[in-house]
C-alpha cells in the first residue's frame, strides 16, 4: 500500500497498476489503465495482449479476439498471442478448433515454441478433453497455476474423488475457479462418503463465489448458487437459479440431471420427465438417483408400465431393491395397485418380511375393487389370483375364494 501511495501518472507506474489489477482478478480496472495507455501510445502493440487476456478472463472472448488481431497482424508467430487465440477458439468453438490455432507452433521447431513448451502441453490435454492428462499434467502442477485444477478435474471426470481431494486440501484459494473447484470436491467428497462437515465446507464455498460482486451475474456464479440451494435441500430457490441460465445448457447432461432433480423434487414431474429423456450419459442413466427419480415421475405421470420396466432391465442389486420398495409403495399410494402387487409379490420373495406381503394383499384387493368399478381390466384378475396363491400365508384362501366366487357369477375365465 505504500507503494501504491508514491506511484505517479508515468507509464511504468501506470502499467505496473495495470498488472497488480489483473493479478488481483481487477480486469476491468486494468482495461481502462491499458486503453488509456494506448490512446496516446499506438506502437505499444503488446498492451493489445494485454487488454485481449483481460477480455478472455471476462468471458468476452469474441472482443479478446477482435484486440488480439492487432497485434497477431504485426506478429504472426508470437507464442502468448497465438496460445491465446487457440483459448478463445476453445471457448466459442472446441477443441479441435483450438488446436488447429496452435498446429503452426508445435511443428515449428523455434526457440518460441521452446519459450512456451510446457503451457502448450498443458493446453493441449485440455483442447483434448483430458487425453494424456496423466502424463502431462502432475510435472506442471507447481509451474501453471492451472495445471493442478485441470488434474483436479480429471479426477473429478474419472470417479477419483480422493486424488482430487489430495490436490486440492491444501490449495487457498483466491481465484473464483479455485474456490468453485475447492467448492465441487467438498461436496463430492461429501457425498460419497456421508460427511456432513464437507457439505458444508461446500455450502460456503458456493454461496462466497455466488453472491460475490465480481460473479453474482456470470454462468459459474449463478450455478454456484444453485448448488448452494441444492446442497440445503431448497429445490425451488435451485430453479430460480438454473431457469436463469437454461439456454445455456440445452445438451449439457449433468445440468440437465440436476435441473430434473429440482423440477421434480418441487412436484413438476411432467416437466422432470421430459428433461430426464433428455440425458444421453450412461453413466448417469445407471446411476440409482437417476433411477428412483425417473421410476417416481413415471409414476405420477400415470406410467407405472416404464417404471416397472427400468426395474427388469437392472442387474439384481441392492439397488434394485430399492427400487421394488419404491416402486410397491409410490404405486400403492397413487392407487396404481397392479404394479404395486407385482413389485410387492417380488420383494416378499426376497425377502420373508410379512409388511411385504400385507402390501401385496393390500395391492390385489385394490385390484379387485378397480376390476369391480370397470377400471381394470376383468382379464387382471387371473393374475392376481395367481399372485396371491404364490404366497404361503393363510390368508389367501378365503381372499381367493371371494374372488373366484365373482369370477364365476360374471363369467369370467380365471
């Protein structure tokens, strides 16, 4: 702070403001001081550099590309110029976009490309989607700032959330993307493992990046705040957030998973379901949370058929037990009794409880009585019947009988 008292309206004072700006995430105050500079400096062509990196970090890489022109024209194969047209690349395109920009660089055999060798690397393995991340990026962990993150993240991508726990626990974070990542392996961390106290480390994380001033109205800060609200269970606060930002993210699968959840969790099953279907990832789509979800919109959609469905195309699992009890119970409280019965007569075979078949009797006696009000089919009954005498309990012969006896004074074949 002295320093900054004595510094004077020079260039060399201005510029050396200009760069503790930018290093204290202040990019708009280092704009100005470099557009400034430039007004009456034409020929300082690396300020335009400059002012194109402060625009990347902004998230206006349109406009860093536009700046960055200036001075590509009149250097053609400057390394830092070069490696930031192929970020901007990456971020309004895709990979293969942003490594076409860096083809000229890594066949060049110069002492420029030598001068940027390992950042290269690095940004290669993330135009990549994380191809040779193992190799690559572990040396560089101490030498690019964004090595360690990136290797965060494909941990976090391949399930191994201890190593990127291991990376992470003693980082302070002081940039936005630090705190979010810091944020992201609590939780994860938390989740896996049922630990409480890294939900919450979480929680605070979330909330100081979403409702700082700098990020309360970008994407990472809004989806923070959702993840906040949905660590805290407060589904309807997580739609505010994510409805805000859901035309970015039309085929984003995770976004989707989680905005499902939300809808769903608030009763919008309808609009759950359909945003459900949307997901293409294996992954999630055998994950049990996908699952239970699903099976439980089905059901209140008035699709108990799909929901049985998911439960035959599962391995025999804890999991899919889960399911049956689900299954046997949402249908049995929506009065969907055929569903409830089946998935009831299973878990009473797996497993002796008599709850299981007190469920069951329960569900083909519903049965019975939508057969009796012309809401079921008659033709149900025979399978019922058949249910209930797959049971060893003593009841079922007097709940049998009453239904033959109607079976055969309306003539119907059981």
């Amino acid at each position: 702070m002295s320093s900054h008292q004595n510094l004077q309206d020079i260039t060399e004072d201005q510029l050396s403001l200009a760069s503790i700006h930018y290093m204290r995430s202040h990019y708009q105050e280092a704009i100005d001081i470099y557009k400034r500079i430039l007004l009456d400096n034409r020929e300082y062509l690396a300020l335009n550099v400059y002012v194109a990196l402060c625009y990347y970090k902004l998230d206006y890489y349109d406009v860093s590309q536009e700046v960055l022109a200036v001075y590509l024209q009149q250097v053609p194969d400057s390394t830092i110029a070069l490696n930031l047209k192929a970020c901007n690349h990456f971020r309004l395109y895709n990979g293969k976009a942003a490594e076409a920009e860096l083809k000229n660089l890594t066949e060049s055999a110069s002492s420029s490309f030598e001068f940027g060798k390992e950042l290269i690397r690095h940004n290669l393995v993330v135009f990549r989607g994380g191809e040779g991340a193992l190799q690559v990026l572990p040396p560089l962990v101490d030498v690019i700032p964004e090595a360690r993150l990136n290797l965060v993240i494909y941990y976090l991508r391949q399930d191994d959330v201890q190593e990127a726990y291991n990376l992470m626990k003693d980082l302070e974070p002081t940039a936005p993307q630090e705190y979010i990542l810091k944020g992201v392996v609590n939780a994860a961390v938390g989740q896996e493992m049922g630990l409480r106290d890294h939900l919450k480390i979480a929680q605070q994380f979330f909330q100081l990046v979403g409702e700082s001033a700098s990020e309360c109205d970008t994407i990472p800060g809004r989806q923070c705040m959702s993840s906040y609200f949905f660590l805290l269970r407060q589904f309807g606060n997580v739609l505010i957030y994510l409805n805000s930002v859901k035309s970015y993210f039309y085929n984003d699968d995770t976004f989707n998973f989680n905005y499902a959840q939300a809808k769903a969790a608030t009763g919008c099953f309808n609009e759950a379901e359909e945003v459900f279907l949307l997901i293409q990832s294996e992954k999630i789509k055998r994950d049990f949370v996908y699952l239970s979800w699903l099976a439980r919109c089905y059901i209140v959609n008035k699709k108990p058929q799909l929901a049985w469905k998911l439960y035959l195309e599962m391995e025999t699992s804890g999991d899919s037990f889960s399911l049956l009890q689900l299954i046997a119970n949402d249908c049995y409280k929506l009065r969907q009794f055929y569903y409830s019965a089946k998935a009831f007569d299973v878990l009473e075979r797996l497993d002796s409880n008599t709850e299981y078949w007190e469920g069951k009797r329960g569900a083909c006696v519903g049965v019975f009585q939508m057969i009796l009000a012309g809401q079921e089919a008659k033709e149900t009954l025979r399978e019922v019947l058949h249910l209930l005498k797959s049971t060893g309990n003593s009841q079922v012969e007097y709940i049998v009988r009453v239904m033959k006896k109607w079976a055969k004074e309306n003539r119907v074949p059981v």
